[in-house]
C-alpha cells in the first residue's frame, strides 16, 4: 500500500501548475506554487520555508495518519526527501481554493509491486494556510470512484488480517 499511496501522493503534488506565474502576488495560496516550483529544482531549504512552524503533514508512506509529520524538520526528513528521490508526474484535473484550503485533484496509474495488478487511483491533497504558509497537507483517496473504493477496501481487508 505504500507504494502506490506515495505514487498517488508525489503524482499530484509534483504535477502542480508552474512556480509563481500560475498565482497572483500576494495570493493566499502563493507557498503552495512556491513549495511545488522549490522541489521540482531539488531546493529543500526553500521547499521547506513555505510551511509554517508548526505545519502538519499526513501524505506520502511516512507521513501517516498514526504518524504524521509535524513541523519542518520531520517535514523537511520525511515529506520533502521522498517528494525529491521521485520524479512522479501525474495531470492534475482541478485545483480549487475556498478561502481556507486549496483542493488538489487528480489521478495517478501505477500498481503497487510489479507482481501486482496496475491500478488507477483518484484523489488529491488539501492544503491549509496561515499567514501566507501551508499549515497543513492531508492526501485523501476519494473513495466515490469505484475503483479507488475497491483499493481502499482490499487494503483495509489487508490491514485488518495482518493485524490478527
């Protein structure tokens, strides 16, 4: 499951519009492009930057639910070090912002061992903001679409026996 979890994670993200001339200046959503235009360079201290103290992220295999990653430096060692060892491209679909988060959306095609059949998965990240940094990051699979449905139930159905 993680493979294909980071798949979809790094796919979305790393597929995002281009740097600062996709938002306008002084946008509130300016460090989510600024955050994707500093990793596609490799530029981790800049990446870095464009989260706040504080910020919490649950998206890729080691930023989880059980263990999210909260604050820069577990940011910067566990999010943004496996967003750099891929290069993962997937079309984004939408992107909208309420006024509080900004709603990525996408698909990503892969499988999650060779051995394995090839899925397709839909999803996005939802990005929350303070003061001009993202505050949060949750990747969600939007379990709406039957395939994705099937995904997650296979892989709860596994959890759960592996857990006996």
């Amino acid at each position: 499951m993680k493979t294909i979890q980071l798949c979809a994670a790094l796919a979305i993200t790393a597929s995002a519009a281009p740097h600062a001339a996709a938002a306008e200046a002084g946008s509130p959503v300016q460090s989510y492009y600024d955050l994707v235009y500093w990793v596609s360079l490799g530029r981790t201290d800049e990446a870095v930057e464009q989260f706040t103290e504080q910020a919490s992220v649950i998206a890729g295999p080691d930023c989880t639910r059980e263990a999210p990653c909260v604050g820069r430096k577990a940011i910067r060692e566990r999010y943004i070090a496996e967003l750099l060892k891929r290069n993962t491209g997937a079309p984004l679909s939408d992107q909208r912002f309420d006024g509080e988060y900004l709603r990525t959306y996408g698909e990503v095609v892969g499988g999650p061992s060779p051995l394995e059949c090839t899925t397709r998965l839909i999803g996005g990240h939802s990005f929350g903001f303070d003061r001009g940094r993202i505050a949060s990051v949750r990747f969600e699979l939007d379990t709406s679409d039957p395939q994705t449905a099937a995904f997650v139930a296979r892989r709860s159905a596994e959890a759960a026996t592996a857990r006996r």
